[in-house]
C-alpha cells in the first residue's frame, strides 16, 4: 500500500474497527490511527478520542461510495 490518505474521522476505536470491517468486507484495504482532530480531549487515554480512518490512495474514492451507499442500506455484499 501506497502513503495511506485520510477517509473519514471517527468518534473512538470501536467505531473505527465497525468502518473498517466493512470496508474489508467491500475488498477495501483500510486501517486506523489516532488523530488530533480534538486534540487534548482525551489526554492519557491510548484507545480514546478520534480516529481516522486510512486507505490506499487509489481506493480513495471507491471506499468513499461504500460509505455513502452504507448509509443509505445499499450494501454490495
């Protein structure tokens, strides 16, 4: 994989694994990290606060049309 580029930001780590784990499920390879979006929100705690969501650049927008279809219950899987 390419530098990786943010997709989305999300509340907390769960939620992250949860948009992940769809884009898997779609054939998208994606990660997550800690974010400063928020920064100091969360201050001592590792697995708190914002995450991004990571993908290929070249998945940029195939994983940005999942997300919209996923929000309106248009799944392809």
């Amino acid at each position: 994989m390419r530098e990786p580029v943010r997709l989305t930001v999300v509340a907390n780590e769960p939620l992250a694994e949860l948009v992940c784990s769809f884009l898997r499920a779609e054939g998208i390879r994606c990660g997550h990290r800690i974010t400063d979006v928020g920064a100091g929100a969360w201050d001592g705690v590792p697995t708190g606060g914002p995450r991004e969501v990571l993908v290929d650049p070249a998945d940029l927008e195939a994983a940005r049309q999942a997300l919209v279809a996923a929000e309106y219950g248009e799944f392809t899987t």
